[in-house]
C-alpha cells in the first residue's frame, strides 16, 4: 500500500485537536457551548480528509490490481465520508457533553477548569484520526473491490484481514490475522477498525471463476 496514512493521520489530529482546544477554553471562560455546533464543527475538521483517504485508497488499490483507468475509482468517497463524519461527531457530542455535564456535577466554579482539561486531551484527536484513517482506507478498497468484481466476469476479490503481526498487535485483531471475512466476527463485517486505534489493514486475493461444462 502506498497511502501516506501518517500525512492523512497528522490533518486529522490536527483539526479535531483545534475544535476540542475551541470548546474547552470557550467552556472555562463561559461555562456553556453550542453542542450543535460542537458537532458541526468535528464533520468540517474530519470530512475532508476522510475524502482524501478514501479516495487514495480505491485509486491504490485499482493501480495494484491493475485496473483500466484506476483514477476513475473512489467515486462514493464524498458520500460515505459525509455519512461518517456525522456520525463520528454525533458519537463526539454525545461523550464530551456527558463527560463535562459529569465533570460540571463534580466541580466547584473555581475547579472546572481543571477538571475538564481531561476531557479535551490531545489523545482524543490522535485516536479519531487513527481510528478513522483506517476506516477510510477499508471503505475505499471495498469500494474499489466491489467495482472491479461487478465489471470483470468471472472474477472475484477475497479480503483477508492483516495485521503487522509483532508484539504491538492487540489481542482483538491477532486471531484475526490471514482470516477472510466468511470468518470474522459479525460486529466486524466491514473490516477494520476493530477498535479504537486499530491501524489494521485488508489484503485481496484475486480469483477467477471457472465458467461451469456446458450441459451441467
């Protein structure tokens, strides 16, 4: 894979970071946010990079299996990727006006501060762009697969899930390792990521149907 996953990671972090900075400091100096606009804010930082992603993926993919004009695939990326990043921000909003309403509820004025500077930390933003780098990446190469399957008579592309099986790998993803998805656990239909940070990846097996004896 030729993807620049760290490039694509680094804009991601980036962006969400700056919309959690935004809130926390409106949050300390005001003591209320527009959760709406909480959530809009995290779809205009992460949409467009998960575009860029899932674009890079599907033309990378249709380039290695060698596919007639490869820079023709990625065509659902701005679909998907707008249905993502809601709900990503929807699942943002959700945790963050939970967290502060408890950090609120446990406070004095004088503390608040302090107590939801952990809300808003920077691990926050490296885990979404992990997380959903990976996602991206998956969407576009199933995209990409599916494409070429329905074009090409009699082929079909197999994924199977990889990891980079050394001691980093966690304990969801290592008996995953080489399995196709006939094999994966139903939550995980849809591939990577299997959890919150997961960088695993698919690779494709190609094969071509023999066409059955005529008369059979």
């Amino acid at each position: 894979m030729s993807i620049d996953r760290d490039k694509h990671e680094t804009e991601i972090t980036a962006a969400v970071l700056l919309v959690l900075i935004a809130m926390r400091d409106t949050l300390a100096s005001f003591g209320s946010v527009s959760w709406p606009a909480f959530e809009a804010s995290i779809v205009k930082a992460i949409e467009p990079t998960l575009v860029a992603t899932f674009e890079d993926s599907s033309i990378d993919l249709a380039q290695r299996l060698k596919a007639v004009k490869p820079e023709q695939f990625g065509g659902g990326a701005k679909q998907w990727a707008n249905t993502r990043a809601r709900e990503i921000a929807r699942r943002m909003r959700e945790n963050t006006e939970q967290r502060v309403k408890a950090a609120r509820e446990r406070s004095t004025p004088d503390t608040f501060s302090n107590e939801i500077e952990g809300v808003f930390n920077p691990s926050r933003a490296k885990t979404v762009a992990a997380s959903e780098v990976t996602a991206s990446i998956t969407a576009g190469e199933r995209e990409t697969a599916d494409d070429i399957t329905n074009k090409t008579d009699g082929k079909t592309l197999t994924p199977r899930w990889q990891t980079e099986q050394d001691s980093k790998v966690c304990p969801i993803c290592r008996p995953l390792h080489g399995l196709t998805e006939d094999d994966w656990p139903e939550a995980l239909r849809d591939g990577p990521p299997a959890h919150p940070n997961c960088r695993c990846e698919l690779s494709w097996k190609t094969s071509i149907l023999k066409p059955e004896p005529a008369g059979a």
